[in-house]
C-alpha cells in the first residue's frame, strides 16, 4: 500500500501497564507504515457508555480510512463477538456490546462483518484473554494495509446497541433529558440537542437549565460569561447542552454524573400568550 | 512541503475524554504528514503558570520550525485572543494569558501575530467553546506545512504575561526566591537559578537552603548525596534549585506548594571575613 | 540509514512535567526519522520490579531493531552506571540498578556494553541529575541509527539483577509463588507459570487457587466464567497464574498486592489414588 494510514488506539486499560503498549508492538510488527494515535486509555474499566460517548465525539474528526481499535470489552471470553465496521469512511473495530451504539445513531453504516478468520489472529485468538493484542491488534493492521471490512468474516444478522435515555418534550415545551458523559473539566454533556431546544423552544441563549430538578442559570455563549465559580449552561463543543462551572466542576457543584435529569425551559414570565 | 515538521500538543484537558483525540484527528487531516508529540495533558485545570513552566523547559528541546499547540485556557469564549509566534526556531500557538511568559524570559522573540483570518478556522471558530480544536488545530496546522506566521493576522501592541516573583539578594548575600513548579516527583523547584548563588555567594554547592523557613540542609550534586528519605537541594536538570527528598516527596515533607519561600545563604561560620 | 526505526520510552516521570517532552525532544532532533512509542510513564517512583515486569512483557511484541528507553532509575546521580544491551533483535538502554531482571532471563543476551563515550551525551552526560534527557535519550537516537551497542563502551564484567521471588513445589505437588505485579485493573499476577502448573499437577484448569491463604476458587478459562464480582483464577495473555475478579478488583478484594502468596494445587477429593 502506497499510503500511511491512521490506527487509534480506544481502551479501558490505563497508562500504566503494558497492555496498551503490548497492541502497538503488534501493530507495527505487522504495518510498520501505520501512524498510531492514542484516543485515550482512561476509560473507566468496563464503562461501555463512555467508551460509545468518547468515540462519537473523536471518529468524525479523522482523515478517511482511519482504523479504529475499541477495547472497552467487560466481557472478553465469553460469547460476545469482535466485529469490524465501516461507518462513512472511517473503520472501527470493535466488540458486540453496544460500544458503537453512538455512532451508530450518527454515522451511515457502509459495512460490517464478524471478525471470524483465525488465520488473522495471534497466539490462541477468540479464546484470548487479551483480545486487544491477539485479535484487534492485527485485524486493525490488515485493515490499515488495505484489506477489505467484508473478508473478515460473515455480515451479522444483528448487533448490540445501548438502550439509551430518551429526551421527551413535555406540552409545555419543556424539554427532559439525561447526563450521558462527565469530561475531565466536571462538565455534565446531557444528551439534548441545540437543535431539540430551538424546535422547541424557538431558541437555545437565554432558555432556563436545572440539573436534578436545582437552578443553573439561562444558557450563555460561552464559560466566560458567568463569574468564576458560577453555574452555567451552554450549547458546548458537540452541538449537545452543558452544564459547567466557569472554572469549576459541575459534577461536584451539583453533585450529579451519568443519568442525572437535565431540563430546559422557557425562562418564566415568557411562557404566556 | 518536503520536510515532515513536529506538531506538540500541552493541554489540560487530561486523558480521558475526546478533547485531545478530537485535535490530533483535525492535525492529521489537515496536515497528513505532521508527527504530532505530546507534551502533556495534565496541566492542573486552567493553571496557566504551571503550562508556562513546562513550556519553557521543553521547547528549547524540539527541532527547529516545530509547532506548539498550547491550549490551557481558562478564558476560553471570552475576549482573550489567540496568538502565534516565532521564538527562536519554534513556533508556538497559544491563548494570549500569559503561559507565554517563561518562554518570552528565555527566547528570543522573532515574530508575533494574532490569530485573526476566519478563513483559516473550523466550525465556529472564534465563537468556539472549543478553540483548541476549532482554531490552535486548523492554525498549528497551515503553520506545520510552511504558512507563514505573520500572514495570520496583524502584530498585536502588546501581549499579556504573568507577573511572575521575582528573587532578591539581601546585603549579606542571602538570596530570596519561591517555588514555581511541583513536578511529579514533589520535588520543589524554585526560581533561583545556579547563575544567581554563585554570583551572590560565590559557589553553590554546600550553601545552606532553607524552605519556608525550615531547614532543608546544603546543595549537593545528586539526589543520591543523602539517604533516602533524608531532605536535599541540588541544581536541578533546568539549572534551578530545587528541594527535594531522596526516594521521597518534598512537596509532603515539607508540607509546600507553588509560591512556598525557598532561601539560600552561605553556612554559619562560614560567612565571616 | 534507510529503514525507519521505533523508540519506545518506560519511565516513572508521570505525564504531567516537561520530563517526558523533553527527551523525546532530543531524540526527536538527533534522530528525525524515528516513531516514538510510549510504553508507560506511570511505573511507580524508583519501583524498579514493576519497571522490569512491563519491559518484559512488551519488548518480545516490538519489531526488530526497536530501541528501548528505560528510565526508572531511583539512583540517578550515583555510581550506577548506564547499560545498552541486545536481546534477541531488541535493543535496550536501561540503569545498572535490574531492570533488565526480567527480560534477562526471557530473551538471549546478545550483546552488552557500558554506555561510558562522553562524546555520545548532552549537556553535563554523567554527571547529569537528568541522565534521561542527557543520556539515554541522545545514546538512543544513536542506536536508532544505527550505531551498534559494542562501540557504546566497555563490556561490564557483570550487572544486577533482582533477587526475584522464587516458586516452590512441596511433595504433594502444591505451588508456591508469589503476586510479581499488579496491573490497572487491580488483577493480580503471579510469577508461576501456565506450565509449572501443567508438569506439578498434570493439568490447569479447575485446580485450586488460594491468595495469602485465602480461597479464590478453581482456575477457568475466562473472567466471564464467574459472575459479576466474584473472584476467579486464570492463566493470562503472559501464561502465567493471575488472581482476578470478574468487573472486580482482585488487589481490593484479597487485601493483597506485590508479594503476596499464591498457591496452586489439586482440588480435594481428587488427589487420592
């Protein structure tokens, strides 16, 4: 293959250890061209979630033709399948347990197949307990050289998706919905679009928050906008509601994490006819 | 461009979420061919003196036309600007809050710009909650391939840098400074450098050093000078004095932080004519 | 030299300071065309066996030629001296302090030298309370290069290596050894072998594990054997006896950590004749 391409590396596996380490070698064994880009290791151990929301925000912004590497896989061993797939020009190659789920909702499924030929795995392979370095490592290089999604192995019927939280828009207009990530800053990402508070509510600035049912203010423009160590909202980075503390941590502030309740509504007094 | 240039990358944007993935997916797009490293993403949330520092102590270290993305940034959507300048043979792409401030102490200044051209930008770019990725990437990039520093907006009247402390020398030669710097060893390295002891007191080594007041014991050549456990001060890799604990944490021991007093004198007895 | 070559850097500097930055700076400018790789900069301060178990662990997965940079090294400043060997087709760089315990007794020393040519070092070399930067890193560039490690320095009549803890088999044919490492998942792994287990007791799976003593249970294939929570015994991704909790953490739940004992023997009822 004439071009270098892109291999991301998306684990649960922490900085410290090998494990990290142990795929890479493998990946450069076998593509000695690949470039490899760490997304992160620091996804909490077995948090499908996280891994599904971190992969979402990153994948869009890669060159085409990237591959993938997710190991967030709780269940390595048993039954659950690895699976490779190509959503719009970027591949991932991933376990069957619903990490893909928020890619899924927001990029075209090109093709998918069940990583299934042993010839393409090391040592003992599916019966690894280390899947990431025997099985992902060196399909991920193969596809990086060129080989194509569909040779992997047989399409799947089916595969697992997260049940996500649901936004609902009340009569009222007032929108509910859900904290589906906590950065590293303390910022709580709710699952409510800005483009679900302007069908709504006919505009996103000046809305009124509350996190768990507690005030956090009307929706500014930009941290900088409230008083250091003040609540705010805003339309962040995603497209998504945040809720932050200006140089603060919204998840100590309001002491709330994955699945507290975010609304948005009508600041009172303009509701009325 | 023929030359494959570096790309650096000091956040505090840790290592966890998509934040920094997020970049080097929109680095390697632009400019296929960049080698990107990174500095950290463990820079304390928004703490612009401890970005400086490090800063300082790595760009002299980097081939010449490398390009530095500095995105530590507490005023994010506020109207702080963004600057890209030329210091010596690196470039560097950074918030105008003073985290230029040591470099500025230590390299010369060759060419400074703000970072104004809408055109260069993703997204919303200027409006971004996201400028790292929305501004300093697309930026850092057109720079990595050849993009002339001023042809990025016009020369700014002036630029913001810390008030950083300053050290002083007493009439008996005793010399005042502070800790800038916790690194993560817990060694306390201060701004008293090898130059200003031994034109006060004339030598370094063997002169007594004293941290907030309590003894810390004479400068040595190496850690390994005293036993593990025991207190040292030494001439640290940066030419700067440092406390430290052999095999220890002087941060712990000495119950100090960034801005603790540090003194340096000669030893008693020693000082008499 | 035509082909590009990987350096990889295991240090325990953390990620937050500018230590890590700035030897891959250095090498970066003295070796142009290398790929960095970083294995772990999370080592515990000075622990040199968690050092000497990740080194072991990923430097058989690199591919030829791979030059490694090892810096924990808890005596830097000190008579200790610095060491380049060949192991198998790996070349390593790592302080005379038995790091290299592991790997030793894995992989064929080729060759071994003495890094001593103050010509190859930086700034102050030897003498440096940065020998990462100052001479590891530019001895590295050197070899990624090309240059070979016998012209480094002298061969040493010897180097040290750890007293590692040993495994026994009493008469019945119980094993004895003990916790080498603990990995970021809290998992405890062992120094007794898949293969010890086989020729003591003639087989592996569903014998019988204790942890100080402690009853773990019989050792499955995989960690989704058991339920979610309960503790397991397993031979891992390095074929060797590790302690785990399936979406647990076995470190917490035995109270065990680095030397912990471990015992492997039949279950009862069917030792008899």
């Amino acid at each position: 293959m004439a071009r270098e391409r892109i291999v991301t590396l998306l684990t649960d596996f922490g900085w410290a250890g090998p494990y990290v380490a142990e795929m890479k070698g493998v990946l450069l064994t076998l593509a000695p061209r690949v470039t490899l880009v760490d997304i992160s290791h620091n996804i909490g151990p077995g948090d499908i979630l996280a891994g599904a929301f971190v992969l979402r925000q990153v994948v869009p912004n890669f060159p085409p033709d990237t591959v993938h590497c997710v190991v967030v896989d709780p269940s390595v061993g048993t039954e659950r399948r690895m699976l490779a797939a190509r959503y719009g020009s970027q591949i991932i190659v991933f376990p069957d347990n619903g990490v893909i789920s928020l890619v899924d909702e927001s990029m075209p499924l090109e093709e998918i197949a069940v990583v299934a030929d042993p010839r393409l795995f090391l040592g003992e392979g599916e019966k690894s307990t280390f899947q990431g370095r025997d099985v992902v490592a060196p399909v991920a290089a193969r596809l990086a050289e060129g080989f194509p999604v569909h040779r992997l192995g047989p399409r799947p019927d089916t595969f697992k998706l997260l049940e996500l939280p649901e936004t609902r828009v009340g009569d009222d207009g007032e929108i509910a919905g859900e904290v589906l990530y906590v950065d590293d800053f303390g910022n709580l990402i709710s699952n409510i679009t800005a483009r679900m508070v302007g069908e709504a509510l006919g505009g996103v600035l000046g809305m009124e928050v509350l996190c768990d049912g507690r005030a956090v203010g009307k929706v500014v423009a930009a941290y900088g906008f409230v008083k250091a160590g003040e609540p705010l909202a805003l339309v962040n980075s995603m497209d998504v509601l945040e809720v932050a503390v200006n140089k603060g941590r919204a998840c100590d502030r309001f002491e709330a994490g994955v699945g507290a309740k975010i609304s948005v509504r009508k600041p009172a007094g303009e509701g009325g006819p």
